[in-house]
C-alpha cells in the first residue's frame, strides 16, 4: 500500500480531532451563547441553562482531577508492570494483576461511600476512586507490551554487551510503547467518565450540571454536562490515537 493511501485515513482522523476539538472549546467557552435555543428545545423547564458555575471552571476542575489520578494510574501501573516482568518480581505477577482488578471490581459509587467518612468530600475521595479504576488497564497493558518484546532481540543486546537497564530503556520500552499507551488511553478515557460521578460528593466537575439536573428533573442540565464529557472523552481518545500511529509508524520504519 503506498504512502499516500495510508496518509488518507489519518488526515481524514486529524481533520477530525481538530473539528471536535474546536466544536469542544466553543461550547466550553460559549455554552451560555446556547440559551435561547435550549429555551426553545426545553419550553417547559426554567431554567433551561445551568448558570451555578462556569462550563470553563468545571472544565478545568474536571480535567485537572483526571490529569492528577490519570499521572498517579500511569506512574504506579507502569512501575508495577516493570516490577512484575522483572526476574526478582515475576512471581508476584498474579498478586499484582488481582490487586489491580480488585479496583476496577467495586463500583465508584462503593468507593466514595468508604472514602469520604476518611477523607472527607470533595477532590480527594473523587481522586482515589479514578487511581483505583485506572490502573488495571495500565498493568495489563505494561505487562502485555514488554512481553512482545522477541527474546532474540533481547538476547541480541546482551550479546552485545548492553546492561539490564539499557536493555528495558533502549530496546524493551521503545518495542512495548505502543502497546502501554494504549493501556493509558483506556485508562484516561475511563477516568474522564468516571470523573463526573464524584459530583455525588462535592467534586468539582463536568458531573455537577449533570447530578443537579438528575435531583432537579432538569434535562437541560443533564444535556450540557453529557455533551461536554462526550466530547472530551472523544477528543482524546483521538487524541491517543494519533499517538499510538506515530509510534507504530516509528516501528514499521524500524521493521522495514
């Protein structure tokens, strides 16, 4: 297949993501310019556009929150997974992969009931259930990914005189990249989701219109909250996308 033919599908998935990504940032910074017409779609509901805070403040809270449990997920997950495909922690691999998926296997909603008597409302309680749900995707991933790694091309290495560290940075992580960020991907795409729930908790997030609509019976609320969490669950699941190309073009250039 030649170059121009692959190049096709990728413009037609940029072009794409800038759209959306546009689309995304024109709503987070004019939802209100939208309130004649959810007057219009929504006659009977008063008021038809959620006014309590910002979209752009809990766009923000919503993203920083998934940014911070997303770094602590990938850091702990990736370390884990490294620890587990080493020689001195390979025996704890079943240990780690059935701690891993005990935190996906309670609901968020259990989590935050057991958090917030001890850690109170708010941001924290929010915080470990997302570190809790994100990790076994980075795990299994991390573990998966190093090991496609050939054992020949290991050997290869040591052959020539490479260490244990300079194996797993120089040949192991680079082969298994494209394999752990998409372990990442998931990992963050569930935490943009999941984020919206610790609302029920005094979370800042893209959640709040949405529980406020809930109690209220306000469906507007509920529209412009989902849209928005849509729409960023998209933009980077994109997002992640385009990097995982660049690192399995990377790899294709260095097979050919």
């Amino acid at each position: 297949m030649s170059v121009s033919a692959l190049s096709r599908p990728v413009s037609s998935r940029l072009a794409l993501l800038i759209s959306l990504s546009v689309l995304l940032i024109a709503l987070v910074v004019g939802m209100e310019q939208l309130a004649p017409l959810f007057r219009a779609l929504f006659p009977d509901q008063d008021p038809a556009m959620y006014q309590r805070e910002s979209f752009l403040n809990l766009t923000l809270a919503h993203l920083a929150l998934v940014l911070v449990s997303s770094l602590i997920s990938v850091s702990v997950g990736v370390a884990a997974g490294l620890f587990v495909t080493r020689p001195a922690g390979r025996e704890f691999e079943p240990l780690v992969s059935t701690l891993a998926a005990i935190g996906q296997t309670f609901p968020p909603a259990a989590v935050l009931a057991i958090v917030v008597p001890v850690a109170g409302f708010g941001f924290v309680p929010t915080l470990v259930a997302l570190v809790l749900y994100g990790l076994l995707p980075v795990v299994q991933n991390t573990v998966a990914g190093l090991g496609t790694v050939p054992a020949q091309t290991l050997e290869a290495a040591r052959g020539n005189g490479m260490n244990a560290w300079q194996i797993l940075w120089r040949i192991e992580l680079p082969l298994a990249m494209r394999v752990i960020i998409a372990g990442v991907r998931v990992s963050v795409i569930i935490n943009i989701g999941t984020a919206t729930i610790g609302s029920t908790v005094g979370a800042k997030t893209l959640g709040t219109p949405i529980i406020a609509g809930l109690v209220g019976n306000n469906l507007p609320y509920v529209v412009q909250g989902a849209v928005l969490v849509g729409l960023l669950a998209i933009v980077t699941d994109l997002a992640f996308e385009r990097l995982e190309q660049r690192f399995s073009f990377g790899e294709s250039g260095k097979a050919s």
